[in-house]
C-alpha cells in the first residue's frame, strides 16, 4: 500500500513504541503533525524550538525510549542547538527532525537566500549520527539507523533533515518492522562474566550496589530492586540517579551529600556500579572516598558501551550490555544464593534517615534568614517538598537551588528530572512538560508534577507556562526568587571579596511570577512566610490550574550558604582526579 514519506517516518516510529511528537508546525511538518494527531500521538508544539527538545529530552527519560523532536528549517533547528547539546551530554537519545530547501535551490550558485543555511555541517560534532533523506526510498534505512545509532552504545542525540520535495512522497512499503528485526535489544552481558561478578558479590564482606542516571532513563528500577534485595547492602546514587526506586528508599542514600554513603563508600570492599559514566560527581571511583580499601576492593560495572570499560579507572568484571538485559542475568545468577544483610547495612540506613531529619530540623534555625528577607534556602526546599504529592514526577532546576535540594529535601520521588551533566540551566518547565506528557501517554494517568526552581531558570522558557496550561497538566511551580544570580554573585564575593559591587547579577525586584502564571491562565500564589510555602502548594493542586507559587528568599543563602559546597567543588578539582 503507498504510503507518503511523512507517514512512513511516523509508523517507524510507532515500531519503536514512539507516540510524542514535539515541535513547531512548518510547511516541512504540517501533514507529518496532523497524521501523527490521527493516529493518536501526543502532539505538542512549544512556544521555542529548544524547549521542544528538552521536552523530547524528558520524553525519552520517562519511558526509556527514544523521543522526537521536530524544528523546521533555517532559524528553527537553530533555535534547537541547546537541547541538541544537552542530549548529548546527557546521554539521551532523541531524533532531531529537520526541514531543508529543496536541493534545487540549495546547488544553486546565489547569495541571499531566504531561511537557508547548510545545517547538517553545523550539529555533525554534536550528534552520533547526522544524515539527510535525499530520496524517499532511504526512508526506512535512515530512520532505522538514525534510531539504531541513538539508543546503541552510549545514547545520545542524532540529526536527519530532508529537502522540501521529500515529505510527500509516496512509498510502497511493508509493514515497519519491530526493533528486535533490525537492531540489537536488551542486549546481555558475557555468561562467564556474569557468573564472575556473582562469585565475587557473593565472596564480598561489604559490597555496595552505586546507582546512576541510566537505571532509570531504561526504566530499570524494578529489576534493580529485586538485584539490591538479593545484594542485601546499601544502595547509594550519583548525583545524576536521584530518582528514588520504590521499595529501596530506606536504604537508599546520595554520594557525598550524604554522609552515611560516605562510609558505605571508605568501608566496602566490592562496588556493583550500573548506569553511571563513574565521572568527576563520584570522583572517578577511584579519589577521594574511594582512596581507602583500594588495594583490595574489586570493581564490577555494568555498561552498554564498551568503550568505557576501564577509561575512568580499573575494572575487575566488565558487564558489557544494556541494563535491562545484564541486571535480569545478575538476578538468575544470584536468586538461589541471597546475601544476609551487609555488616554496615543496619548504620547505613540508620544514620543515613537521622542525617535528613537533622537536616530538616536544622533548615528551622534558617527561619529568621538575614535582615528582611525570612525564608532560607534551606526551609525553602524543606518546606515544599513536605507537599510533594505521592507518586509525583520532581522537576529541578536552578544553581544553588539545586545543591539545596540535594540536601534538604524531604521526598524520595521515584521519577527525578533534572539537566544534571551539562548543568544547562532553564531546563525545568519544558522537562515537566515533557516528563508529564509523556508518562499520561503512556500510562493514561496523568500524575502530578512540581518544578522546584529558581528565579532566574525560570524566566529561561516562563512562555512554556502556556504549553502546561493548554495540556492541563497537574503541574506545580515553586520558584525561590532572590533577584539575582545567586551562585555568580558567591563566585564575586569568594574571588573579589564582600561589599564589591557585583555586576551583572541583579535584577529588579518588582517581578511578580505569581502574577505572571495568572496572566498565562495559573493559580498563582504569593509566599514571604516559611509557614505559607506547604499550604500555599496544596491550594495550588486544589485549584485544578497549573500552579505558580513565588517564594522570596534570602538572597545572601544562595550566595554564602550553599551547602556541601567544599565537596561540590571537589567534582572541578583539576588535575587533582
């Protein structure tokens, strides 16, 4: 049956279990976004093109897929370059769709063409895979190859563009075929292998299991949770796998902002580590915490893409292969002989939950904050995720505000989603929107979701307040305002010195975000008391709009105050790792 090229790309993507399609109409797309919206795709068109790709971003986290996004040509895939950037450095595997003039036009020999530029050179050194579709007959081969090179090894971004004439091709085709029919899935590890790293985590006295961001980017953590049972030990993340596994959260704490997994760290003997590049947030395995039991602690790590194996430090057993086919080996291999509880496991949880219960005590001292200003950072975080509905999908965004909820936060949200490699600030509403659209396509509940965010992140995408709205998403914005810049103007004050005038990171305090979210159709709430922050949120769910809560904050807290910041700076101790 002929089929046109736009609708072709869509059922190969379908294939994949692909329905969200994010991007700003052009003539390009227009036929692509009404058939994709027939077939019942979640379509979605932002108000930037960037912000179409960070939601694609979080699309692919949420349901360990790939995801699209589309930017039509010229300005708009220019305006996709950032989100380009973060997939890649964030390891997530997006297909970015572009336009293109008609090759007829683009092999002429002229000057001032309109919308034009030859894009493919552009995102070549930022993508795994760049191709153009030049005749509809490379459809299949260059959408399957694109999605091939996205998800394989380490994931991350590709870019595929087709001229004009393209799009309404027809094609004769089969049906698309199923992934498993034209690329490697769940690929497992090495049988000897695996029966080595069993043999050692069962010969180990205190092993510890390290959690990163791919256990939940392949939605793996129901797996991982029978693996730490099995395991008996502690459970410790990177600050890139902060996503909560349900099941695990008592035993289940931070590196280095957490003191109890600092022990864990310095006493085990045997580290099971599994979706994390073991990169400077955990101090390569190999520095720092990792310095004591050296000599005799052995190293098993689980990874996809081989060429990592042994980059960052020594490895006793590679894995090679994708989580969700190498952790269901572990499990095999590892049912008939369950560990009874690691020496160090009672402490560890122990000490671990009274370390945030402190620090949740402690954020009431902050109450007065400095001069006129009440709420600190700290009861600021403390304060909003005491509201943080059950079974939520958490947003972070900001600089300090960040580091502040590493440490004060009171919710073990299951799904965390934050830009934390690249550290591209403003990703935040666009990954709520992404994250949550996503997760009701797939799943047909539309859960809650709140954005824990700062002033000046926010205001990066404030217009896709609008997108929320129109998609009725159950989404909460509480935005810390403190009018500045808060970790520029600590870089000031630690290099220049206090009472220096600190240029270029103030702005003016009359902003209203409250007021902003009810121009763009919000519940709006206004917040000076740290009484107010819980009882504002929850009238803000109530209310049935997406919700912004603008919160004033102690500006000298973002400022002065960050916490664990002595160990934040270790991750850029140059030369020293």
């Amino acid at each position: 049956m002929a089929v046109p090229v736009y609708e072709r790309i869509l059922q190969l993507f379908e294939a994949e279990g692909i329905n969200t399609l994010f991007g700003i109409p052009d003539p390009n797309f227009v036929h692509m976004f009404l058939a994709a919206e027939r077939r019942g795709w979640t379509v979605v068109a932002p108000h930037h093109e960037a912000a179409a790709g960070f939601m694609a971003e979080a699309a692919s986290r949420m349901t360990g897929k790939a995801a699209v996004c589309i930017a039509t040509l010229g300005p708009g895939i220019a305006n996709a370059a950032p989100a380009i950037q973060c997939a890649l450095v964030e390891n997530s595997p997006v297909i970015f769709l572009a336009g293109q003039r008609a090759r007829i036009t683009e092999q002429r020999v002229r000057r001032g063409r309109i919308q034009f530029v030859q894009q493919t050179p552009l995102f070549q050194n930022s993508v795994k895979y760049s191709a153009s579709i030049e005749y509809a007959e490379q459809t299949d081969e260059i959408i399957r190859e694109g999605i091939r090179k996205a998800v394989s090894g380490r994931p991350g971004p590709v870019y595929i563009e087709y001229p004009s004439h393209i799009i309404t091709d027809q094609l004769d085709v089969p049906p698309a075929l199923p992934p498993e029919r034209y690329r490697l899935v769940n690929q497992g590890a090495d049988v000897d292998r695996v029966a080595e790293a069993a043999a050692l985590i069962r010969a180990a006295k205190n092993p510890i299991l390290l959690v990163g961001h791919a256990v939940h980017t392949t939605r793996s953590g129901a797996a991982l949770k029978e693996l730490a049972l099995l395991m008996n030990c502690p459970v410790i993340q990177t600050s890139g796998g902060t996503s909560y596994i349900k099941g695990l959260e008592d035993r289940t704490f931070q590196y280095v902002f957490s003191k109890a997994s600092i022990d864990a760290v310095t006493e085990s003997d045997l580290c099971l580590a599994i979706g994390t590049e073991l990169g400077e947030p955990v101090h390569f395995g190999r520095w720092r915490y990792w310095e004591k039991n050296e000599a005799i602690r052995k190293w098993i790590y689980v990874e996809q893409d081989a060429s990592a194996i042994g980059v960052n430090r020594p490895i006793d057993v590679p894995l090679v292969g994708d989580l969700r086919g190498v952790i269901p080996q572990l499990i095999t291999a590892l049912k008939d002989t369950p560990r009874a509880p690691a020496p160090g496991l009672a402490k560890f949880m122990h000490d671990g939950q009274a370390e945030l219960d402190h620090w949740g005590e402690e954020s009431l001292t902050h109450t007065d904050g400095h001069g006129d200003v009440a709420i600190h950072t700290s009861r600021f975080v403390v304060e909003a995720t005491k509201a943080f509905p059950a079974d939520g999908i958490m947003i972070r965004d900001g600089g300090a505000t960040v580091v502040f909820t590493w440490t004060y936060s009171q919710a073990k949200p299951h799904d965390v989603i934050w830009n934390q490699n690249f550290g591209h600030i403003g990703t935040g509403l666009p990954y709520a929107t992404g994250a949550m659209l996503a997760d009701r396509a797939a799943t047909g509940i539309s859960r809650p979701g709140m954005l824990l965010t700062s002033d000046s992140s926010f205001l990066f995408h404030i217009g896709e307040l609008e997108t929320a709205v129109r998609c009725k998403l159950p989404l909460v914005c509480v935005v810390g305002v403190d009018n500045q810049w808060g970790l520029e103007v600590g870089v000031y004050k630690r290099n220049i010195g206090h009472g220096t005038e600190e240029t270029g990171t103030h702005w003016s305090k009359d902003v209203r975000f409250d007021k902003i979210g009810e121009g763009f159709g919000c519940h709006g709430e206004y917040v000076t008391k740290a009484e107010d922050i819980q009882p504002a949120i929850e009238r803000a769910y109530a209310s049935g709009k997406v919700g912004v809560v603008h919160v004033v904050i102690d500006p000298k807290a973002n400022s002065e105050e960050m916490p664990k910041y002595a160990e934040f700076r270790t991750w850029y101790a140059e030369g020293q790792q």
